[in-house]
C-alpha cells in the first residue's frame, strides 16, 4: 500500500510561538468576507476573551465570562432587529404591490394618481429601514474600493425605481415602480436572515473544544502527589488540598483527578493507575491504561483510578489549546469564496452603468427626442438589470438543493459547501466510527485444550463482568447474545495494561493480552497459538488470552467493525473517478487491515490531530491542487474537518466533529456520501443554467431598453414598466428551473 508520509516535527503543546499565544495574530487574520454582505463569515470575536495566558485571579475568570454574555446578548439583539425588520418589509410591501396590481390591471377604477401618497407612504419606510444596511455596505465598499457586489445591484436599482417614482409622481407621469424597490429590499433582507441563521454555528465547534477542559480542580500544595498520597493523617491530607481555577496553574503543580472527570491540562502522573479515554486526540476507540510516569492530555477523561497528576503543560501550551487554535486558523485562513453572483456583478456592473450612461448620451445628442426619453431610456436599463433573476439564480438553488438533502438525512451548512461539494476530487475518511461502526465486538472465540467455545466466553465473561473497559463489555455483550449464564466470581482484580484477574471455586482465572499471558511457556503448541493470534492481529483484531490458572483454554478477538456498506460505497466514490485516502490514529496493522478491506490503497495510521489538519493543507497545496473532503466523527477529526474544503461529519460521533463539519450525516450513512456528491453536482449544473437564462435575459432586454432597435423600427423601446415585467417572467423562468431539484433523487 502507498504510504503518505508526513513531517515529523509537528510539536504539539511544546512550541510557544505556534501556541494559543499567537491569537492576537490568528485573530488579526479574521476579517469579513468581501461580497454581497450577505454572510459576513463566522463571529469568531468572542475569542479575543480567551485568555493568551494563565490568569491571575478569579476576578479575571469573571471578567471573561461577563465579556461571553455580553456578546451572546448582542447576537440575540440584533436577531431579534432582523426579525422586526422583514416583519416590517412583508406588512409594507404585500399591500404596496396588490395597490400596484390593481392599477397596472384597472380594478375597481382605481386612479394612479389618487394613489400616490399611499405608495410613497408604504415605500419610503421600507427604502430606509431595510435599504440601510445595503446602503451603507455599498458606501463602505466604494470608500475600501473593493469592487462591485450584489450589493452595488440592489442599491443602484431600488434607488433608481424609487427616486425615479417620485419624479414620476411629481410631474404627473403615470408610471410609478414603489413596488419594484420595496420588493427587492424586502427578498434580499430575509435571504440575508435565512443564510446567517444558516451559518449560526460556525463557531459552536470551538466552544465546544473549550468546555472540554473543567473549570476548576483540586491542586495538592505540597507539589509531591505520591508522597501525598502515602500520609495516613487524612486531616493534614484535607488542608493541603484546595480548589483552584484550572487557570491558575502552573507548571509543576500536582492535582487530583477522580474517576469520570476530564484531565485539566497536560502532565505526567505520579500516582495511581487508570484507563483514559483519549478518542478525542487518536480517534482510538478503546481507553489506554496509564500508570505512573505515563503521560496523559488535558482535556481528556479519567475512566476509574484515582490520580496525582504533575502539569507539564499549561495555557496556550497544552494539546487541547493547540487543538482550538487550530480549528480557530482554519476558520479564519479559508479563502473567502466568491459569490458566484458577485463574481459576475463585478464585470456585469460596470458594464451596465456603461451602457446606461452612453444610451441615454446618445439619445440626447441625436436631438431628435425629449429629454425625457433620454432620462427614460437610463432608468429603463438599470431597471431591467436589476439583480432578482441574477440574485436568485444562486441563492434559490442552493435553498432547493440543501432542502432535498435534509429530506434524505444529510444537513450542509452553507451554499459554499454544496458548491464545493461539486468540486471535490479527493476524499479522506477517518477510519473509527466513519468506515467502521466505532463499538468494539467480539469476532473470534478459538478454544485450546478441548475447550468449547461456551465455556471460553462463559469464563472471559464472568471474569470481566464487573470491568468497565470497552474490551471487556464487548465479551459480556457476547455472553448476553449468545445466552450464556454468568458465573459467580471473586477476587476481582483489574490490572492496568494487562487485563482482568478473577476466582471461581478457588480457580483463578486471567483474561489478559498475549505478552502478558507469556504464552511462550504454557504448552507445547506455541507456535500454532502464537500463529493464530499473528493471523488475528493482522486482521486488524485486539487479541486477549483466557487462562485458568496458567492452562490457556482459548483466546477471544474483538475487533471494531466495517459498516456494512463501506466496501460498496468506496467502491462508488471510485467509480465517480475520486481518490480515496485513509486517516486514522490507530495503529499501522489495524489501518491497512481496514484499508485492503474496503479497497483503499492510500493510508496513513497513528495520525496526530494536528498531523490530520497538516496532511488536509498539504494536498490543498499541491501543485496540482486537489478538492478535498474529510470525512470523521471523533473530537480529533475537527482540525481536519474544518481545514478541509468540505468536511463531513457523522451524526453518530461527537457534538464537536458535527460543528466543525460542513456536512452532516444524520442519518449516520455512509450512503448519504454518494447522494451529496451526485445532488450537488445537479445543484450546481442548475445554478449555471440559471445564471444563462439570467444573463441572456439582461442581455436581450438591456439591448432593447439602450433603443438599440428602436433606431430600425422606430417603435421596439422598453419603458420601465415592460422592464418591471421581464423581472417578473426572468424570476419565474429562475424559478421554475430551480423547482426541479425537488424531484431529483438517485437510487440507492
């Protein structure tokens, strides 16, 4: 298989220049994306209140968490300003447009002018509350001489139709286009509303890394846990113990961590022994036993010793600080991605401006004409070129397109992610509980010294009954399926790193690994045994050994196993011409093993996170540069899910690998994969046909308002109220093609 190999000095938590003390740095990165405005990219300012170094009191601590709801209260100030507005936009606009209806069409008699005040009554509100933002976005862009945007569309055409109204108005004309502005502004405010709402979770993954570390814990003032721990005068004991704010610490201090809590931050132990799940740095689904000198991760949990832990690390320097600032740079470096609207307003604009300004020139230098028609002819061409068939051609597929893979269990987080997801030409997939169903089971009972395998398991089962590692709870599950009587045990004794220890009518029975079952020396067919196990092991499958006193009687594997459709699907991506790479922080034999199952030919096993992130940037950088999308579950696959172009999430992992996942699999589906791909690529096939359609109706009908053919027939012209209507038949054109990614769906 093809190895990828990666630099080696990836230093995590040792290294105080690439740590959580550059977030100054890492925050003067994040600036609002340039666009429509529309989405102004993740509020990422709630991280100026993390703290860059330990600090130095609890009052600091409640100066921070002051600033984190002072923040919140804004968002949810201004969510409830957005609301008021479209609520504002809908009560105005509805009975503005049936007024213009009524009188376009002569109902009831209605006169135009004994409705002039009421429409500019309805309008203006409308003109001002919900034009300001684009207004004043359009103002800012012209001052920072960033370009042409949406917003320069909606703001050039509204104003027109609006201003353009009340000139109308006042010189007794009997065309009004109150409706055509009201309307724009009031589409284009409640698209802005749905599409931050959409994005509203951006920086969920980070508060989530954040609330892995505890808040506070227990430190040990003599700064010798070991020695603690020996002293028999339990109230002494009591009064060198105190609580403290994890930020306070420092390196060397010593602090208690009990049964079910999370590490505070990175050190080594000096007493005790336990098994720690740490799934969320190596994706590695079973805990690893620590004892003393072991080092253990902040952050992580403590599944059942009693611990005295040294802190080596503190602040910006542990490996879950390095984790967040990770996430917090790949948010912050992605490059900002263009609308495709924007990108054609940018040449589309000035274009029309120019065509606009010449027309209505040429007009009024011909002599012929009024300047009223001259005046005409501008309005009518940057009327017709307003932005609602070019504004909806993203936007309304998107919408449809994120709708239709929510009815079949996925959620994308954004109209960027279904674009990208049409773009994508390499895909990484973590490897436990993403390829594989992340809950270790029992595969293999092989019994020796005829055993049976009943009495193998009903022996393993018994002993490990009252254990708690994943290992063990796979061998009672098994007992349980299979129905097979547990036996009443004694003397139980978990010894970390090796196994279980336990007594049966004063027969002591072991359930341990291999190494420490010293097979070498129990009979005469170590080789077949030790055979086996090798076969086992290279399968990919965890190895235990049953002994009764020191027969061996059989060994059991358990092994974490494919998801049912992971060979298929694969084999699907392939076929789409893809290339597949494995990602996992589990061992060389494990990951090959899964690999050559599934079909995969590229690996790469015992993977850091920040190694997970590196190996996403590097092939992003390649001279041919490559699409990716990353695949995972596991709190460790954030980095990586977020560096990725697309990052895919499985509902079934963790809070935070959903947040930092672009896509999420709700259905916990690795078929889901094949139907986004396929979806966004005919999501994306719609939004070019519509941007056509667009285009072409701009050209034909700006065309025909510039009086390009008025010259020859002296009749083809387009007043503002015929170029009012093409909004309506392009929008409709817009749509109705938009509407056929209702029904799209492959079979599966």
């Amino acid at each position: 298989m093809k190895k990828i190999s990666l630099s080696p000095d990836s230093n995590f938590g040792n290294n105080e220049k690439d740590g959580m003390g550059n977030k100054k740095e890492c925050l003067n990165e994040i600036k609002e994306e340039d666009g429509c405005g529309c989405c102004s990219g993740p509020d990422l300012t709630f991280l100026k209140t993390l703290p860059t170094q330990p600090t130095n009191s609890k009052a600091e601590q409640s100066v921070l968490e002051e600033q984190e709801k002072e923040r919140e209260r804004k968002e949810k100030k201004k969510d409830r300003k957005d609301r008021i507005l479209i609520l504002i936009g809908l009560v105005l606009t509805i009975p503005l447009v049936t007024i213009e209806i009524l009188e376009f069409y002569n109902v009831a008699g209605i006169d135009v002018k004994s409705t002039d005040y009421l429409l500019l009554a309805l309008a203006t509100p409308i003109q001002i509350l919900l034009g300001g933002p684009f207004y004043r976005r359009f103002f800012g862009s012209l001052k920072k001489r960033s370009g042409f945007t949406v917003d320069t569309l909606v703001v050039l055409s509204t104003t027109v139709a609006y201003a353009y109204s009340i000139v109308a108005m006042l010189t007794n004309q009997d065309i009004r286009f109150f409706e055509a502005s009201a309307s724009v502004l009031t589409i284009f405010t409640i698209g802005e509303y749905v599409e931050s709402k959409a994005l509203g979770t951006t920086t969920e993954s980070i508060k989530k890394l954040l609330a892995l570390k505890p808040k506070t814990t227990v430190r040990i003032r003599s700064g010798d846990g070991k020695k603690q721990q020996q002293q028999q005068q339990q109230e002494k004991k009591k009064k060198k113990e105190e609580v403290v704010n994890v930020n306070d610490l420092v390196t060397g201090d010593v602090f208690i961590v009990k049964p079910g809590e999370n590490i505070a931050t990175d050190g080594v132990i000096v007493y005790g022994n336990s098994s720690v799940d740490e799934s969320m740095i190596t994706g590695e689904s079973i805990p690893v036993d620590k004892g003393e000198g072991d080092r253990v991760i902040g952050g992580t949990t403590n599944r059942n010793g009693y611990l005295h832990i040294k802190a080596t690390s503190v602040g910006s320097q542990t490996v879950l600080a390095n984790i967040i600032e990770m996430v917090v740079r790949a948010r912050a470096s992605k490059p900002s991605i263009q609308r495709i609207a924007d990108r054609c307003a940018k040449y589309f604009i000035p274009v029309v401006l120019g065509i606009a300004a010449l027309s209505s020139l040429y007009w009024l230098l011909v002599g012929q004409f009024p300047i009223q028609f001259a005046v005409t002819v501008f309005a009518t061409v940057l009327v017709v070129s307003c932005p609602c068939a070019l504004g909806i051609a993203t936007p309304m597929v998107v919408s449809l397109g994120v709708g239709n893979a929510a009815k079949q269990g996925m959620f994308i987080k954004g109209g960027k992610y279904l674009e990208k997801l049409a773009s994508i030409d390499t895909i990484v997939f973590d490897k436990t509980g993403t390829l594989t169903k992340g809950k270790p089971e029992v595969t293999d009972i092989i019994p020796f010294g005829g055993y049976d395998e009943t009495y193998v398991l009903q022996m393993a089962s018994s002993s490990e009954n009252k254990s708690e590692h994943p290992i063990a709870q796979a061998i009672v599950k098994k007992a349980h399926e299979k129905g097979i009587q547990l036996l009443e045990v004694s003397g139980f004794n978990a010894i970390t790193g090796h196994g279980v220890v336990a007594k049966h009518k004063e027969q002591r029975i072991s359930v341990t690994s291999p190494q420490s079952a010293n097979i070498n020396h129990l009979n005469k067919t170590t080789k077949e045994i030790q055979s086996k196990i090798y076969e086992l092991e290279t399968e990919g499958k965890t190895v235990v050994t049953v002994l009764i006193e020191d027969k061996l009687i059989g060994i059991i594997a358990v092994a974490d196993m494919l998801r049912e459709n992971s060979i298929e699907i694969v084999r699907q991506i392939h076929s789409m011409g893809k290339e597949t790479i494995l990602l996992s922080g589990d061992n060389k034999r494990t990951a090959n093993a899964i690999a050559k199952k599934v079909g995969i030919k590229n690996v790469l096993a015992e993977v850091l996170p920040q190694q997970k992130a590196e190996l996403i940037k590097s092939l992003q950088n390649e001279k041919k540069r490559k699409v990716v999308a990353m695949i995972g579950d596991g709190i460790n696959d954030a980095p990586a899910l977020t560096q990725a172009d697309v990052g895919i999430a499985m509902r079934s992992g963790t809070d935070v690998a959903m947040d930092a996942g672009h896509v999420i699999l709700m259905k916990n589906d690795l078929s889901d994969i094949v139907y986004a791909f396929k979806l966004a690529e005919y999501s994306m096939k719609k939004i070019k046909q519509n941007l056509t359609m667009s285009f072409a109706y701009n050209a034909i009908t700006i065309s025909i308002a510039a009086g390009l053919f008025y010259g020859m027939t002296n009749s083809l012209i387009l007043t503002p109220a015929l170029g009012a209507l093409g909004w309506v038949i392009s929008d409709t054109l817009v749509f109705g093609n938009s509407l056929l990614l209702r029904r799209f769906q492959i079979h599966r």
